[in-house]
C-alpha cells in the first residue's frame, strides 16, 4: 500500500474525515466563487451535522459544467492555476478543470494509490500509452509513477508496432492503457507473430471505457497478465478515483478524496448498498473545479464498505456497467452495450470486435449486431441470435463478418451506430 494508514482508516473515522472535508469544500466554493456559492444558498457549511444531509444539496451536471466553460465554475484565483485539462468534447463545448498546484499532488497521491493497489512498485517498468496531453490520462500515471520511483516509457497513444517494440527493449512489466488498446495490441502481436510471454509484461492497468468481464478474460488471457481496472473522469480531476485490487471483488473508490452515492437515474433518489443506479461523486479534497454531487452518468452499485481482504476499508463498487447515455432501448427493452459485448466474447470464433446498428427502419425499431469471426460458420449466428434473445429478450440480426472487416481506430473504440431513415 502507498498509505497504509489512511487507506485501511476505521470507517468511522473515515466518514468523520468525509463530513469535515465536505464542509471544507462547500466552505471553499462560498468564499471563491460567488455564482457557485448560489447553488447552495440557505446552506451552511456549519448545518452539515451528518454525511446523509448531502442528499438535501443539489446535483451538478456534465452540462451545467459545460456552461460554465471555461472558468465559470473555477474556484481559485487565475494565477493559482498551474494547468488545465478538458474532457473530450465530441458533441460542442468541452469540460474544462483547471488544476491548481495542490491538485496536481492530489492527483499524483490517488495515483501512486491506483499503482500500488495493483502490485506496481519502483522494481517497475510502467509503459503509458493514454495521452500526454488536454485528455487527461497519460499524466495521472505519470505523477503516481513518479511517486512510486518506477522507470516510465512515456509513449503514449498508437505507435502500436513501437510499442511491442519498446516493450521488449526496456523491460516494460506494468502497461496503462484505455480498455480497448490492449486489444488492438494483441490483434497487432498476432500479424507480427510477436508473443507477449517472451516479455515481463504481468500487469495491465485499463479504464476510460466500459470493458466486459468477458473481454478482461480475453486480454488476460491473450498477453498472459492481471488486470486492474482503473475509474475516474476529468471532471473529478482525472483518473484515479478508485481501481479494484488484488482481492478483484469490486473496484474501491479512494473515500477520503471522493464522497460516492448511487441515485436512481430517473428521480435522483438515494439507493441502498446494492442497488444499481447512477454513481454521483463529490471531490472533498479538490480546489480548482470542486464538484458537489456530479452526476456521473455511470452505472454501478455499491458492494461492500467492510473491510476488504487486501486490508482495505474504502468501499467497493461493482465494474462500470455503462453510461446512463449508453443505454440503449429497443422494443421496449432497455440494455447496454456491455451485455451484448458479454455474449459475443463467450464465443471462441469471435474476435472483441463488433459494432451494434440500432434505430428505426420504417417505423419499426431494428437491431443489427455485426461481429467478425475467426471461422464462417452458420450455426454460429443461429446460437449468437438465440443467446441474445434469451439474455436480452429481443430478437436481433446477427451479422457474421471475416476477421478485419470493422474499422479499428486509435483511441476509444465505435461500438454503436445509430440510424434513422
Ligand atoms: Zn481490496
């Protein structure tokens, strides 16, 4: 462990550091920004007397946060500002957080956290292949390597044939990547007839993306690995929010820096330890871009707050199921796209590539699930359409395509299109 003291904290005191750190940050918003501050009038931090009265405080939305680009909500002084980075902005404006200087060596606490939960120490090789750049991933390992005095490639994105190379030529035992890499990686191994066994590789530390239990198994499997799956967002001030350890029952989320709730998506209730709904967070130790309540959009449940086998008593929550705006619905039947992604990958003759067609052909809602196989076989799609209908409940067309026909991208993978005519 990184900090072994704060990280198997007596729940008590933990939730006493929780409801202190909480008044700090609404004491903090108050005194720097005063159209921030008016989300919570009548609200004193003093009244906060129990961490169940956070449910009496407003929810703040990614859109809200769009609204505010780029400073509108930043809480601190320009020139306090060290940096700033965003979150990708495929549909207008982007998020924007702006670190401060302590946030920064916040971010590289939770980090050094993240690597050590996942056995990484400074015997360590650590190839980064998210972005150095605005996205936010590439740095967070960075900062948590350089806590943990490991030896960095920082590579980052694409490059995919150097980075088999590099990970040859410099001992690479620990790889950080978004969910969907390590699988172009081992599609690119296997045209070069390059063989992760004959590297150190053991570790794989991925997020950014929804990945299925199924598709964890693959790369394991393929590169001969452990996974880690790692959660955080920019607007929460990065990567690192919380990563499952060696126990692998459930992913803990680092509660000291992070207040986490699970509301009902629909009317924002709170939902008991359990229940699935949406994951909201509260930054309790951030100064640039504080957040209260955030509606993640993330879909989970929280398993447990005992403590954990490892020694861990930060609570666990269950792997992202999907986005609230993943959700896909046809014929009346509401799913992600992870359980089609679970059904397809239990099947051998596919490859973790696919992509669902959904929308209207006139009037009537259609499905098209497009897979690419190893091997043409018929009865393949007769038991890939029977098992969605029986998991799913709809009927779908399954699509069987030769191994390379879907597009690859560098970067997060397409996995649903929409249309309409
Ligand atoms: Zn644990």
């Amino acid at each position: 462990m990184y900090q072994p003291r704060l990280e198997t904290m007596p729940r008590e005191e933990l939730e006493r550091l929780q409801l202190e750190r909480l008044r700090r940050t609404l004491a903090h918003i108050k005194a720097r920004n005063p159209r921030y501050a008016e989300r919570f009038k009548g609200i004193n931090p003093e009244d906060l007397t129990d961490l169940s009265q956070i449910k009496d405080l407003p929810f703040i939305t990614k859109d809200e946060l769009r609204e505010a680009y780029p400073f509108g909500l930043a809480c601190a002084p320009k020139e306090a500002f060290v940096r700033f980075h965003m979150s990708s902005g495929t549909t207008g404006t982007p998020v924007v957080n702006p670190f401060t200087r302590a946030d920064v060596e916040q971010w590289a606490e939770i980090m050094a956290r993240c690597l050590a939960t996942a056995g990484v120490t400074h015997a360590d090789v650590l190839q980064i292949t998210p972005g150095f750049g605005l996205f936010n991933g590439g740095f967070g390992f960075h900062y948590g390597a350089e806590r943990i005095g490991c030896f960095v490639v920082p590579i980052g994105p694409g490059r995919t044939l150097m980075q088999l190379k590099f990970m040859k030529d410099f001992g690479t035992t620990a790889l950080a990547a978004i969910s969907s890499y390590p699988l172009r990686l081992i599609e690119v191994a296997r045209e070069e007839g390059f063989d992760f066994r004959e590297t150190r590789l053991r570790v794989g530390i991925f997020g950014a993306e929804v990945w299925s239990d199924e598709t964890r198994k693959y790369i394991e499997e393929a590169m001969g690995i452990e996974t880690f799956d790692i959660i955080g967002m920019t607007e929460t001030g990065g990567v690192g929010l919380g990563i499952d350890c060696k126990a692998h029952e459930g992913i803990h989320v680092w509660e000291d820096h992070y207040l986490v709730e699970i509301v009902d998506p629909e009317t924002g209730k709170v939902l008991p330890d359990g229940q699935e709904g949406e994951m909201v967070v509260t930054t309790l130790t951030r100064e640039g871009l504080p957040l209260i309540r955030y509606r993640t959009r993330d879909i989970t449940r929280i398993l447990s707050r005992e403590r954990c086998a490892c020694g861990r008593t930060m609570l666990r929550v269950a792997r992202i199921k999907g986005r609230t705006d993943d959700m896909l619905k046809v014929k009346g039947v509401n799913f992600y796209p992870r359980q089609i992604e679970e059904i397809l990958m239990r099947h051998p003759e596919t490859t973790p590539e696919y992509l669902i067609r959904i929308g209207k052909r006139a009037g009537k809602d259609f499905i098209e699930i497009l897979v690419e196989t190893r091997e043409q076989d018929e009865t393949l799609r007769e038991r890939l359409e029977e098992e969605v209908y029986n998991f799913l409940g709809f009927h779908a067309r399954v699509v069987l395509l030769r191994e390379g026909e879907l597009p690859r991208r560098e970067g997060k993978a397409k996995r649903v299109e929409k249309i309409t005519d």
